[in-house]
C-alpha cells in the first residue's frame, strides 16, 4: 500500500472510531475489514467477532437478496449512490432497523479501496410508525363497525320479527310446532353470524397470516352488506367460479379491505345500481378479485390522488379507508389497481398471489 493510501487509510480508522454512527469498512468481497464501536453497539457484538465475516451475515435474512441486488447495481455504476433502509439482527435475536447509506473508500488516487457503510438507528422510528398505523387501522374498524349498525339493525331486525311470531303461535298452540322450533334455530344462527361477524371486525387481534378462500370472505362480508345494499337499492352479482380460491393472508384485514371498497361502491349509486364481484386467476399464479360498480365514476383528477390521507370526496369521510386498504393488500404482496369513468361506474381491482399447494 502506497503511503498516500495509508495516510488515507489511517485518517478513516480514526474518524470511523469516534463517529456517533454506526460505521463498517467492507472490501469489495464484502468481509468487514473495519467496525466502530458504534455499530459494534448497534449490533451487541463485540469488533473481534465481526472483523473478516462477511457483512451479510449480519442482515435479516429477507433483506439479503435485496441487498445484494443493490450493492451489484451500486458496483457497476448503474446507481451513484446507495441508501436504503434494511434489518440487522442483533447478537440477541432482536431485529434492528437501520437506515444504511452506503459510499466507496477511495485513494488520493481514486483507486477504490473498498467500501464505508454508515448506519443509522430507526428501530424506535418504525416502531412508532408501526403503532400510529395500526393504530389507524383500528380507527378504521371501529368506524367501520359504527357505519355498518344501521344496517346491520335492519339486518337483524327480520329474524327477530320472525322469531316473536313463532313464539306467539307456539303459545297459543296452532301449527306444527317442530317447524317452527326450526325457523326459529334458523334465525337463531343468521343472527348469531351477523354479530360474530361485527364483533370480529371491531375486535383488535394481532396480525396472523393463515391460508382462506377468498371466496368464503367475500360471501361473509356480503352477509354483512347485503340489507345495506339493499337499502340503497343495489344489487350485488357475484360469480367466484368453481376453482378453488385460497390465499395466505390475514382474514380480518382482508375482510377489512373488502367492506371498504363494497361500501365504497354501495355509497357510489345513491339511485340504485349493480356490483358485480368476479374472480379472475392469472397465469402467473395470482388472483384478481374486481369490484365492478355502475355509480357515478371518478373524475381523473381525483383518482390520481386516491390513498392519499386525509383526502376524501365524501362528507364524513376521513380518506384514511383507501389509504388503508391499500396498504394492507401491498403487506399481502398484493397490488390495488382503480379505473373509472364518469357516469359509466368504477372498477376497484385487488391482485393478490394465490397459496402455492
């Protein structure tokens, strides 16, 4: 090594070790040749036990291949500079975000010697993030709940009236009481399903991902729905297919998203309408769940801005329910796609990856 490299070299380690940052030297193999107390810290590992292994095996095991992707298209000059945000995992087990800003070393020269990683530690950052959205998440529900009660009282409603009248008769002794005691059970379960139903939505549960046949949401949410679509005078057409329809997922999010956009179209055709719900499997291994409304369609001008919070068309709205939903499916690996026309209806589609058998 040149003496201008090792001045160069001997300047780095000092400023690396009294940097408040996380700082790591890697070599173009990408082995630490260098670490700072801080990033040591950052870590819990002390500098003997990460010098000459390799930086990636120290990142979340998820994050590797993005990585390494970056760090190849940073090397060949196809990006100039490199910052991202990427799990560590800590010598603990514990997950630490870090956003991570990547340069290269060079020589007075310009001969590239290597490689500078600075890290930053938002582990507390996303954290919060994470509970202001959940905690918009479960705003949502509860408005949700609150905005389905009026159609959910008429929904039970019906039964309760058949039930008091069955009951009338058994007591006054006419008619064969077997088959009353049977609509009565009947109604009995439809009532029970509504508000088990409502109750799951409003309910705050921890995400978990299991598989579900979305066409067995979909006919659950509809069960919710329907007296408020026909309240509105709205016909829902479904045709879900004979194929299976499985996804892993998180149910209630899932049903979530759905009664957003089925309210969001129900609420679009004031004067009565159709909602036609159809299923569509790709080739590539994903369904296409489309929400087909005749409503009054969305100016251009407006569905560019879709899912932006706190922006709404509707007088009570909060414009929080897209945005939600939105992301909901992308945490599902799923896309959410909008076109419309005005006076001619909107189409809300929902692409997620089906469960691999």
């Amino acid at each position: 090594m040149m003496n201008s490299e090792c001045l160069s070299y001997d300047f780095m380690v000092q400023a690396m070790e009294v940097a408040p940052i996380g700082t790591v030297f890697i070599d173009s193999e990408g082995s630490i040749i260098q670490i700072n107390p801080a990033a040591c810290t950052m870590l819990g590992y002390e500098e003997e036990e990460c010098l000459h292994h390799p930086y990636n095996d120290w990142v979340y095991p998820e994050d590797v291949n993005k990585d390494r992707e970056m760090m190849e298209n940073f090397k060949s000059g196809r990006i100039s500079s490199l910052q991202m945000e990427k799990r560590l995992i800590h010598k603990q087990g514990d997950i630490r975000w870090v956003s991570c800003r990547l340069s290269t070393a060079r020589s007075r020269e310009g001969r590239a010697l290597g490689y500078v990683v600075h890290l930053t530690d938002i582990t507390d950052m996303k954290r919060a993030a994470d509970q202001e959205e959940e905690r918009l998440i479960q705003s949502d529900k509860l408005s949700m709940a609150g905005q389905l009660a009026a159609g959910i009282a008429h929904e039970i409603r019906n039964p309760m009236t058949s039930i008091k009248g069955f009951v009338q008769l058994i007591r006054s002794g006419a008619g064969r009481k077997d088959e009353y005691f049977d609509i009565i059970s009947s109604e009995i379960e439809r009532i029970e399903l509504i508000v088990s139903e409502l109750l799951f939505l409003a309910k705050p549960q921890s995400v978990k991902f299991e598989r579900a046949d979305i066409r067995q949401l979909l006919d659950q949410v509809i069960t919710l729905l329907n007296t408020q679509a026909i309240i509105h005078n709205v016909e829902i057409i479904t045709d879900f297919g004979e194929q299976a329809a499985n996804v892993d997922g998180d149910v209630n999010h899932l049903k979530q998203v759905f009664i957003n956009f089925i309210k969001n179209a129900v609420e679009s055709m004031p004067d009565g309408g159709k909602l036609t719900i159809w299923l569509e499997r790709g080739s590539d291994q994903t369904l296409a769940i489309h929400f087909t409304d005749s409503g009054c369609g969305i100016p251009e001008s407006i569905l560019s801005r879709l899912g932006e919070p706190f922006f709404t068309t509707k007088e009570k709205g909060n414009g929080l329910g897209f945005m939600i939903s939105k992301k909901m499916i992308e945490d599902h690996r799923g896309q959410v796609h909008v076109t419309s026309k005005l006076q001619e209806g909107t189409t809300i589609t929902v692409i997620l990856p089906l469960s691999i058998i």
